[in-house]
C-alpha cells in the first residue's frame, strides 16, 4: 500500500476517511471534558491529560537527569497536563537502553528529587496545581545498550525479531530473572525517596518484562504456561511492594495489550491470525494486578517500536513504509484502549498515540475520555512538539496547526541515534540553535 500522507483539512475531512476505512475514531467537537479532575486511589489529576514517558537519551553517564532532560520536564511541568509519567529509568547499568539513560541509584536520588520538586513549583505557579508523577522503571532487556552498542538480554529466541539468531547466552537464565525481579525493590525503594507519586513497572513496548508474556517457547518457571509468562512481571511487584511505604505511593505498568507479531511470538494476538488483536489475557493480567496490587490506573499501549512502529505510534515519515492506512494504526489503538477500559470499568485508563491527529489530537482525545473509552488520554510526541498545549486547548479549545506534532519521526531517529531526543521541527532552541 501507498504511503498515506496527513492530508486533512478538517477535522470533518478526518472523520469522513475513518468512517471510509471503517475505524474506531470517537472525536468531539468540544473538548472541556478532559479539564475535569480523576481521582486515581489516594491521588487526583487535576485533568484527563497525561505526557506519556519519552526517553531523550540525555542523562549523565552516572543515570542522573542531564541539563536536557530538566529542561525538558520544567517546560512539561508549565504546559499544565495533570500527570506526567516520566520516561524509563533503568534499574540497573547492563540494563540500560543507553549511556545516557536514566538509571536511578544512591548516589543521584537527590538530583532526581530536586527536579521533582521543582516541577511541582512551576506547575503550581503556572497552572495553579502539582501534576501526579509516575516514574517509569525499566530492564531493556532486548534492547539493552548499555555502552552505547547492542548487549541484548533476552527472554527468548523471537524469529521477528532475529533476523539472525542471537547466541543463547543472550538468554537470561531464570536465576538472572531473578536477580533482574530484586532490583526493582531498590528501585522503588529510591523512586519514593526521590518524591514520585508512583512507580511504573514497565511492562510494553518488547522490552524485557513485556517480551516475557510472550515467551511461549521458554522452557522453565517463566514461559509456556499463562502463570509462566507472566511470572516476571508479578515477582517485580513484589519486589517493589516490599520496599515501598504507605498508601501514597503506587505501582503501576505501562502495558502492551498487543504485540502485533503472530503467535506464538506475541502477546494479545489471536492465536490463528497474529494480526488480530485479542485482549482475553491481558484483561486478565491487569484485573490481577488490580487486585493483587491494587493498582489505581493502567497506562495501555502496543506494537514494538523498532519492528512495527505503526503500531505503536502512527506516523507520516519514516524509515519504512507500513501496509497500513495511519489511520487503521489509530483506530486499532483506540479501539484496544476503550475495550480494555469498557472490560475493567474499575481500573482508569490511559490511552495512547494520541499525536498523530495534530492539531485536532485534543478532540480525538475528548472522544475518547467523553465516550468513556478511556479515563485519561496520553500524549507522547505532540508533548515534545508543543509542551504548553494543554494550557492551550484549555484556554482557546483548539490546538495551532503550526506548533503541533508532524509525526515525522525525527525524535525517534535521534533515539535511535543515542543522541538526545525532541522535536528537530518545533523545538528551534536545541534543534536550530
Ligand atoms: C523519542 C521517543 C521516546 C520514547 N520513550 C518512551 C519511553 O521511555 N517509555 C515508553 O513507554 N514509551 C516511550 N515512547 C513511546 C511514547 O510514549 C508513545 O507511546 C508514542 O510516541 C505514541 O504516542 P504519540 O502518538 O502521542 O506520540 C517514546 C517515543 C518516542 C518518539
């Protein structure tokens, strides 16, 4: 298929192609819903907007947030959305996604804390409330980079993923899962310290907590069966839960419902067509984890950022052309969030790959919460793009076509690249100095 650029110029010309494609678009003309407050357990977002996490690859060598990444979260803080999920911060060095990945530890908490503390002050000054800040601890597992080359930890053999077989000293033994299940103890240990609201066990995107519920060809405690796969998951939240004091402070995910690579290589896939989305075990996963560790939301997204990122955050430039309309990536993400939302009233959630609407991402984001399809709505790059958009769609109820997300992908490729990531074509400051 033909790539499909964003050719609409309005927001009723969007709408008439999703209902050409047939896909699930809710959109709102107006959008004062999402500026009404979310109580989340103990914790309320004074709006349903949330930054999704985004890595810019711009710590310091020792994991601590670099002069970028504090930039970076201070103008978050000023655009007023009432959650921010920050990025993956590793739990330890060899599962770093970079050199210059966060990764939290004893000596850096209090650079942490001080940046939080900070963007509480902003907020607060600018918007008049403290936005919720959920910390988003990860093992890169796959993806691990730790000296700025691939050091893969993997679960197992994944073909799509492999176009030459990796050697199976990648594959972390279940004694080295183990290990990896302790480190998030310190972690939330250190998150607390550090002042976050919560602590996401990351769990999405192929990394190494969300390749595990896949790992139907793992022999051993953590694969084959359900109970196998997602074993590593749960021991991490045990883990964390043992370090972790007082009901101020909660663990959440940010979950893949679906991979998009065919079974047995994929979690959420219709076991005869890998395509199909099928949502039967990650309802059960996240009811579990509702009720075992009494997490107050879930952050729902999907797809593998290196193999299929049209999945995962549909876009109009990139290094590869899907066999997809961008519009089909978006209604397979909305139409995932509002039946995970509709199946477990109980839990809020927040959807994702809102940016690809640009300037009318709010509306789509309105549709979504109004209708019920999900609590919050979560935006990663029209965030970096255009960082005081909230507070805009708030005072004016539009969004300026001129400042918003292009989907262009150049903030992927400069992750891709290790260097540190934002917007090449809005951010004139660091990008066109
Ligand atoms: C540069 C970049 C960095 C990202 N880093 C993370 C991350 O640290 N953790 C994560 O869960 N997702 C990460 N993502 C994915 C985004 O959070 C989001 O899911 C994706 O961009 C789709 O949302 P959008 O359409 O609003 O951009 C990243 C995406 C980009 C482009």
């Amino acid at each position: 298929m033909e790539h499909v650029a964003f050719h609409y110029s309005t927001l009723n010309d969007v709408i008439k192609e999703a209902e050409k494609l047939n896909v699930f678009l809710p959109v709102n003309e107006k959008t004062d819903v999402l500026f009404s407050p979310l109580s989340l357990g103990a914790h309320t977002a004074q709006n349903r907007i949330a930054f999704q996490p985004m890595e810019g690859t711009d710590g310091t060598e020792d994991g601590a947030p670099g002069e970028l990444t504090c930039r970076r979260y201070r103008r978050f803080a000023q655009g007023g959305p009432g959650l921010i999920w920050f990025e993956a911060v590793a739990t330890l060095p060899q599962a770093r996604a970079s050199a210059h990945q966060l990764w939290l530890t004893e000596k850096n908490v209090d650079a942490f804390r001080r940046l939080l503390d900070e963007m509480r002050e902003i907020s607060l000054r600018e918007n008049g409330y403290a936005p919720l800040i959920v910390m988003q601890a990860t093992n890169s597992g796959r993806y691990s980079k730790p000296h700025g080359f691939p050091e893969p930890l993997i679960a197992y053999h994944c073909p799509p993923l492999e176009d030459t077989p990796l050697g199976s000293e990648r594959i972390v033994s279940d004694d080295g899962l183990k290990r990896f299940e302790e480190a998030y103890e310190a972690s939330a240990r250190l998150c607390q310290r550090a002042g976050f609201d919560g602590m996401d066990i990351k769990c999405c995107h192929r990394y190494l907590a969300c390749e595990l519920l896949s790992a139907y060809t793992r022999p051993g405690p953590y694969g084959g069966s359900y109970e196998n796969r997602t074993r590593f998951l749960k021991n991490c939240y045990r883990a964390a839960q043992a370090a972790v004091a007082g009901p101020g402070f909660f663990l959440t995910s940010r979950l893949n419902v679906y991979d998009g690579f065919p079974y047995p290589y994929g979690f959420g896939v219709n076991e005869r067509d890998g395509l199909q989305p099928d949502l039967e075990e990650p309802i059960r996963l996240i009811g579990e984890l509702k009720e075992e560790f009494h997490i107050p939301v879930i952050n729902v997204t999907m797809g593998n950022p290196y193999k299929n990122p049209h999945v995962n955050r549909p876009y109009d430039h990139g290094n590869y052309v899907p066999n997809e309309h961008p519009l089909e990536g978006e209604g397979r993400m909305m139409r995932g969030v509002s039946e995970i939302q509709r199946a477990l009233p109980q839990v809020p959630v927040i959807g994702s790959a809102f940016s690809y609407l640009r300037q009318w991402a709010g509306n789509l984001a309105a549709g979504m919460v109004g209708g019920g399809h999900c609590a919050m709505a979560g935006f990663g790059r029209l965030a970096f793009a255009y960082p005081d958009f909230v507070r805009e769609l708030k005072e004016t109820g539009r969004l300026d076509p001129k400042r918003a997300c292009v989907t262009c992908g150049g903030c992927a490729a400069l992750l891709r690249a290790g260097t540190p990531a934002g917007c090449v074509v809005r951010d004139r400051e660091v990008y066109h100095p």
